[in-house]
C-alpha cells in the first residue's frame, strides 16, 4: 500500500526525499487506524452544503502525522506545530 500512495506519487513528481522511511528521507508519515470509525460533520472547513457525506459514517482515521521525524498532529490535541513547507514538483518533459 505505501507503495501507491507515498513511493510512486513522490516518484512521478520527482520528490528525492519523499515516498518511504529510510536514510536520507525527511520521514514524513502518519499512524493510521483502519477500524476507527467517525462520522462527517460540517465544520468550518466543510460546509454542509459542500459534501454529500456529511452525517455518514466512515472507516480509517488519521491518529498522528509526522513531519521530519517531529510529531505535528495527534488526533487529541490536534494541530501540535506547523513545521511543512512547499514542494515544487520536478519539471516534466512536456514542461519543457
């Protein structure tokens, strides 16, 4: 699974430092919890009006995000520090 949604997507748009855990990586990652179940709620960020999931209930939750090794979420305490910053994709040849 880390394969298609970390490894090939930072592959395609050329990030050398992202799409797995290892030496020389920026071990951006998060701890994901498949059973957890929530449900959609409108909030600021999510306007009722916007989504037709609001009131449905899902599967998988983000517990904690990690980036640079550093904790930057946890689902408790939400927003523990904003230490991100903008990835410029690689060239592609039909850029050029």
């Amino acid at each position: 699974m880390s394969q298609w949604v970390s490894q090939v997507p930072a592959e395609i748009l050329g990030l050398k430092n992202k799409g797995s855990i290892s030496a020389g990586k920026d071990a951006d990652f998060v701890v994901w919890d498949p059973y957890q179940r929530f449900e959609v709620k409108s909030t600021e960020n999510i306007p009722s009006e916007m989504s037709p999931l609001i009131g449905e209930e899902l599967y998988g939750k983000v517990m904690r995000t990690y980036i640079r090794g550093k904790l930057a979420f946890n689902e408790n305490t939400r927003m523990i520090c904003a230490v991100g910053e903008v990835l410029r994709r690689a060239v592609w040849k039909s850029d050029e």
